[in-house]
C-alpha cells in the first residue's frame, strides 16, 4: 500500500504541475524569443541514444518564454503468477517519471533532464521474473528469478548542444547519473517495448549500463541521420541500495556509432569496455558489444491511426579474467576453461502495435546464455545454460484524458530451459499476469 501511495503522489504532482504550466503558457501566449530552446526531437531516446525519427513522442511539451519543457512518466501496476517450482505470485509496480527544461545557450542550446523512479519501495530483490539474472540484493548471492528494482535517481543530466555549419552538430552529455554511449536505447524508452510491464531477460546484455553515476558524453552528428560518440563512465552497477546516491566516478569508456538512413530506421552498433561491473566479481572487467536495429512505421497520416514498431538486438559480454573453473553437469556447459575468456551473448526481438490510439498488441521474445542462477554455494552457479522465452500481451486505454491514458492489459510467457533446468523450473515454465496502467503523454 505504501508504494502505490507513492508512486500515485508522484505520477499526479508531475501531471499536476504540467497541466498548470500548460495551461498558464497558453493563457498568455507567449512570443518565442528567438534563440529559445526547442522540445526534444523525436528521435532522441534514453541518454545520447537514438530512436527512428518517426517514432511517436509520448510526452507533454510546453514552452514558456525562451524555455522549453517536457514531462513524461508511466506507473503499471500488476499482478503476477509464475509456474511452480521456482515461481511465485506477487503485486508489485513498475514505473518512473521524466522531466527536462531546454533553453537557447549562444548558438546552441543546453538542456536539464531528470528521470526518477518508486521502485525502491519494492525492496532489494525487485519483482518477480522468471530466468532472469543480473546484480545482487545482499551483496553475498546472486539476483536470479527476480528484476533488480530501479534506482530511485535514474539521470540528472546537462546536455549541450551546438550546429557546427548547416550539416553537422556537436554535443556534450554530463550525468551524475545518466547513460553511456552503449546499446540502444533502454527498454521502457522504446515504443517497441515500453508497454510491456517487465524488463528482458537480455537486459544485462544491451542496457543495463541505462544508470551509470558518473556519465561524460561527447558527440558528433550530421544530418540528424550519422551520429559517433564517446563515452567515459562509472562501469560499476548501481548497489542494492536503490535510495542512496553512488559514489561517481569515472573508470569505464565506450563509443558507438549510430545511422538513421531514413525516419523509419535507426541501427546502432556499440562497445564498452566496463571495470569491474559487478560486486560479486571483483578483479573482473567485461568487454560489451552490441548491435541493434529498430524500425518504426507510422499506420497512417496522424497518430490517432497507430503506429508499428520493432527492435532486433544483440549483446556480448566477454569477461576478461575467467573465474574459477567448476564441474559442469552433461547439459550445462562452461563457456571458458582456464587461460580463455568466457563469452555470453543474448539476442532480443519485440515489437509493439497501438491502432486507434487505444489497442496495443506486444510480444518479446529473447534468448540468452545465462548464469548465475543458483546461489554462490552451488556447483552450479557459474554454469551458463541456453534458456529462451516468448511473451505477449495486449492493453487498452479506457480513459484517455487530455494529458493521461489509464488502461488495463494482459500478459503471458512460455520458458525453454535445458533438461538439466527442468528438474528445478519444471518441463514448460510459464508466466501470467494482468496489470493497470497510468501514462502520462
């Protein structure tokens, strides 16, 4: 009760203070100076990340005077029951809310943005997900069958931004908390995948870098359709205590590269070289590579008719020290010996329809070499195991405010494990789930 208390008081002060901004802007009717900042380009995404240019830009944006403003925020509650033997039943909320301010700085423009989260009211072990591994609550054990919850900082962030002629641009990302040039765009920024309730199971493979604190970006562009940028960052993961503020620093680097040929497309490739990303493997650095394509088709002139987005996506992680070698049962597999690196990949495919501005349809579906999904004290924890799931759900906004879509939707998942897993997550694990829905756009 106390974090849907939360997460309400949150979602209607940032809709509240919008829609009195809003409505003050266009009671006097402001000239725009010129110079003034201009909103958010549709294409911009989580970080420095790019999304196809066409890509529907779900968020309120007022101006007042020479500043630009925009908020955004989404709160799901749900309720979730998984298949016996590893899975359980919970009510648990997924959520954030997003603010930026942009105002004309000489011939640029810089912008504030913050992004923030309740979901530290879940506690240290997150919600319930099935297969999925990545950071630990106790600093001992390994997070599996669980999604860490997110931080309640997830970026504050200055950017500047500067045309450099008529065709090229250059910028400068800083966070104390924020995202570094690597992967695509994290997960609930994409249209393809913000509807659904819960993270991927890949997402210790293309975004979880999503809260770096400590994040210095620089970048180049032209023609709004090539991008490279660099990135320095803390490549330390956020610590089980999701209320508090990291210490920043700045250990890590990245680059990627990232071609929109058209509005409809966007592909990015990147690689991150991150020092020792997890607590529960100090010494140890991991090289990240990934590649992503994401395709956006509007479903007709205006966004009443709906819109049709997909994302295909890889990640490697290769660790650069092996850990300690244990004894592998016949199906789990050990993708190192001593003196070689062990290497991990996932890949994702999902893709989200909305028509009519209130029928969405999504589905993921994900593979992922995954480990740790055992305790410390296990033979087995290090063992890396092919494990796969399709999921698919549909949700309807049956309230549409100005401002605010409330809906209601549906979701389930099938699991493959190995033969040596279904003895611990039975022959077909599943999951279903229902939840509720708050947007604001």
């Amino acid at each position: 009760m106390k974090q849907i208390l939360f997460v309400i008081a949150l979602f209607g002060c940032s809709f509240l203070l919008a829609a009195i901004s809003l409505a003050q802007e266009q009671a006097h009717h402001p000239q725009r100076a010129r110079g003034a900042a201009e909103a958010p380009p549709p294409r911009d995404g989580s970080g420095t990340s790019w999304l196809p240019a066409s890509s529907p830009m779900e968020m309120i944006h007022f101006n007042s005077g020479e500043w630009a403003f925009m908020v955004h925020g989404f709160a799901n509650f749900a309720y979730q029951q998984e298949s016996e033997p590893r899975g359980t039943s919970e009510f648990f909320s997924t959520n954030m809310a997003m603010f930026s301010a942009g105002h004309g700085l000489g011939k640029g423009q810089f912008r504030f943005r913050f992004m923030g989260s309740l979901e530290p009211t879940l506690g240290s072990t997150g919600y319930p997900l099935l297969l999925q591994t990545g950071e630990t609550a106790d600093g001992t054990n390994p997070l599996f069958d669980r999604q860490h919850p997110h931080d309640v900082l997830m970026e504050v962030a200055l950017r500047y931004d500067r045309p450099l002629g008529e065709a090229d641009a250059f910028f400068v990302y800083f966070a104390p908390a924020g995202d570094p040039a690597i992967g695509p765009s994290a997960f609930m920024h994409r249209f393809s995948g913000v509807d659904n309730p819960v993270a991927p199971l890949a997402h210790h493979w293309l975004d979880a870098t999503h809260i770096s604190y400590g994040v210095l970006t620089v970048g180049w562009s032209r023609k709004d359709k090539v991008k490279l940028e660099g990135s320095i960052f803390n490549g330390r993961e956020p610590d089980a205590n999701r209320w508090d503020v990291d210490k920043i620093q700045f250990n890590s680097f990245s680059t990627r590269i990232t071609v929109n040929p058209t509005p409809n497309w966007s592909l990015q490739g990147s690689m991150g070289w991150l020092k020792e990303p997890e607590i529960l493997h100090p010494g140890q650095d991991l090289l990240r590579m990934t590649a992503s394509v994401t395709h956006n088709r509007p479903l007709g002139r205006s966004s009443e008719w709906g819109n049709w987005q997909t994302t295909a996506a890889w990640g490697r992680n290769k660790w650069d020290e092996p850990p300690s070698a244990t004894t592998a049962p016949v199906t789990g597999h050990l993708h190192f010996t001593p003196g070689i690196q062990p290497t991990r990949n996932a890949a994702l495919v999902e893709t989200g329809v909305r028509f009519k501005s209130m029928h969405t349809v999504f589905a993921r579906w994900e593979w992922a070499e995954k480990d740790e999904l055992f305790i410390s004290a296990d033979r087995r924890h290090q063992l890396v195991y092919d494990v796969s799931k399709l999921d698919v759900g549909y949700l309807i906004d049956f309230l549409r405010l100005s401002h605010l879509r409330v809906g209601a939707g549906v979701y389930g998942a099938l699991h493959w494990v190995p033969d040596d897993l279904s003895i611990v997550y039975g022959e077909r694990p599943s999951t279903a789930g229902f939840f509720l829905r708050f947007k604001i756009i």
